[in-house]
C-alpha cells in the first residue's frame, strides 16, 4: 500500500502550467501560473521548480505552451515545428544537468513530428501528452516506492540529502517515495535529512514534506553524518539522482559524494532512487556529465543577508558526481538494479 502524499509540484491547468513556488518555502506556500515558453525557461532556472523529474515535466510543459504560442502566429506547418524545436533547445539549455529536462522536451518534439495532422492537431497532443506524462511520473515514484520499501530494514533510520520528494517530482517522489512507501508499511521508521548546503533543499523542502506527512525527521547538517555513522544511528542512505551514466556513475546535489563515501567506510548502504529517464545511456561515465556551475550569491548569502567576507573567492558547482563503486543499488521503476551497473542497466532499458 503506498503512502498517499497531498503535494503535486507541477499540473496542466486550462493551458498553463502551475506550480509550487519552491524559492519560498516552507516560509510561504504559493503557486504561480506560467504561460509561456520563456516564463517557463526562467522558472527552471530560477529553481521556481527543481528535482530532475519534475524540471522533466516543466520541460514538457513548456514546450506545450511554446506551441500554443506559435500557433497563434505561425500558419505554415514547417516552419511551426522548426520554430518550435528552436523553443525546446532554448529550454534545454536552462539547466545542463538534469537529463529528465532533455527527455520530456525531447519526447514532446518526437510527439509533435509525429503527427500528419494539422498545427491545432499536434498543440492538441502536446497538451494531451503533458497530463500524460504527469500522471505516469506518479504512477513510477510509486512503483519504485515499493521496491525501494523492500531493501528499508524495520526500525531503520534513513539519511537522505537534498529533496528527492513529492516536490522534485509531480507528486510522491523518489528517495522520499521509498521513505513514503516504507513508513506506510513500519511506522518505527525514522528519517535523517541533511540541511544541504548552499540552497538548504533538506532543510526547507525535505523537512516541510515530511512533517507535514507525520513522518519522524531529524534535520543534521552536511557534515554530520560520517559522526552519526559512526554511532551506528544511521542504517541506509537512499537519495535522488539529476543524471546517472551508462555505468552507474551517478550526479546529484553537491555533497552526495561526501555522503557515499561516508557510508561505504562505516558499511551504511547507499541506494540512488530514480525513474529510467534519469538514466544517460548516451555517456558511459560520469566525467561525461555537465556540472552546474551557479551563482556566488547562493553560498555567500542566506535569506539575502551576507554571511562572509566581500572579498572572499567562492566556486559553486551545483552537483558532484558518486562513482558506481559507492552505490549499492539503483532503485527505478523497474526494480532495483545492482553492480555490475553497466549489464543491469542494459537490461532495464530491454523492455523499456
């Protein structure tokens, strides 16, 4: 039985898209209506919405609504798809490393040159595909929830950091899926989230959804669990992925890596959860993965106040990449695949 969470991050609406205001929580809850193609680049590169699965789902709306646009101004079928590939590179190119952005805008492209109709037929199947594609994001988080729930010892104390929930996806999530799927089978299970340096996505984002699902948090600072391993007090790390390669080499929110390599010296299992479509199978490792790199002002500055010196050099790369050797398991919707990666992800896609 999965556990039922209330959120939805991003939904089709009567030609828009809504979504959460992630910027302000759990300050404030808000959502905020985009309905171009242009509000939707600045709403994924502002991080309006983030979580490779839902920025996913916003590239698929975006490209809907770049289609609505262009139907209003564009008569000539050709040159209508044509301009509408050039929308969906413009919003590719709103966050590198993200793979799930590049195939939902992608999937909406093959869509719409797919369809012998006319300019009306294929901005109808856009939108159509976009309510699609939302619902099936749903229906996988919930799948590898119940996987993911397999391999949660009972009473375990799970570490998980940055937001892999309901709020980086359409609803439910994915490292939270497990956590979700899990305490609706053992409700002695406990989570550890880490703040998350420099956004605080663990402190903000993961928190807020689980208190609001009653589920037990401990909120610990970024470099605190290799103490709490060591007490024995954490008993598996399960965390989101934004790009994982060929091998299994997988990017997540800077500070995974530490995180991986904490828990392969105390013998904590590791386990990445994520959907196939955050599977690259066009690179063969992670050094082939494009790494964020974002503003100054994220590490420099909390709730827009100065936290150190004005002269100080600061590098802020957005992720860092886990090698395959640090991951115990991949958890997708098709089960949980193990080393050797390379072969297990192979056959995921068989049928894929």
């Amino acid at each position: 039985m999965a556990f039922e969470s209330k959120i939805k991050t991003i939904e089709w609406v009567n030609n828009i898209s809504r979504m959460i205001d992630q910027r302000i929580l759990p300050y404030e809850f808000k959502t905020v209506d985009i309905k171009t193609a242009n509000e939707m680049y600045t709403a994924i590169k502002d991080m309006i919405v983030r979580g490779a699965p839902a920025i996913g789902i916003a590239g698929v709306h975006g490209v809907a609504l770049g289609a609505i646009e262009l139907a209003k101004i564009v008569q000539d079928k050709t040159t209508f798809l044509n301009e509408l590939k050039k929308i969906a590179e413009y919003l590719k190119s709103s966050r590198p490393t993200a793979v799930n952005l590049m195939w939902g805008v992608d999937k909406q492209i093959q869509l719409a040159n797919s369809i012998s109709g006319s300019i009306n037929d294929i901005v109808d199947a856009l939108k159509e595909n976009s309510i699609k594609l939302e619902n099936e994001d749903i229906e996988i988080n919930k799948k590898m929830g119940d996987y993911g729930a397999q391999v949660v010892p009972k009473g375990a104390t799970i570490l998980t950091h940055c937001n892999a929930g309901a709020l980086a996806t359409v609803g439910y999530g994915t490292a939270l899926g497990v956590i979700r799927s899990a305490y609706a089978k053992d409700p002695t299970i406990k989570v550890f989230a880490d703040e998350t340096r420099p956004r605080q996505q663990g402190a903000r984002l993961t928190t807020w959804e689980l208190t609001q699902d009653g589920i037990p948090t401990t909120l610990i600072t970024d470099g605190m669990c290799s103490y709490f391993m060591s007490k024995g007090m954490i008993d598996m790390v399960v965390v989101g992925a934004d790009r994982i390669a060929a091998n299994g080499d997988t990017a997540n929110k800077i500070g995974t890596y530490t995180v991986a390599i904490a828990a392969k010296y105390h013998n904590v299992p590791f386990y990445i959860a994520a959907p196939l479509s955050t599977i690259d199978i066009s690179i063969k490792s992670g050094k082939e993965i494009p790494i964020e790199e974002r503003s100054h002002d994220e590490v420099t500055h909390i709730n827009g106040d100065r936290i150190c010196a004005k002269d100080v050099n600061i590098i802020n790369p957005g992720f860092d990449v886990t090698p395959h050797e640090l991951i115990t398991g991949i958890i997708t919707e098709k089960g949980i695949l193990k080393p050797d990666f390379t072969t297990s992800i192979i056959n995921a896609f068989k049928d894929n």
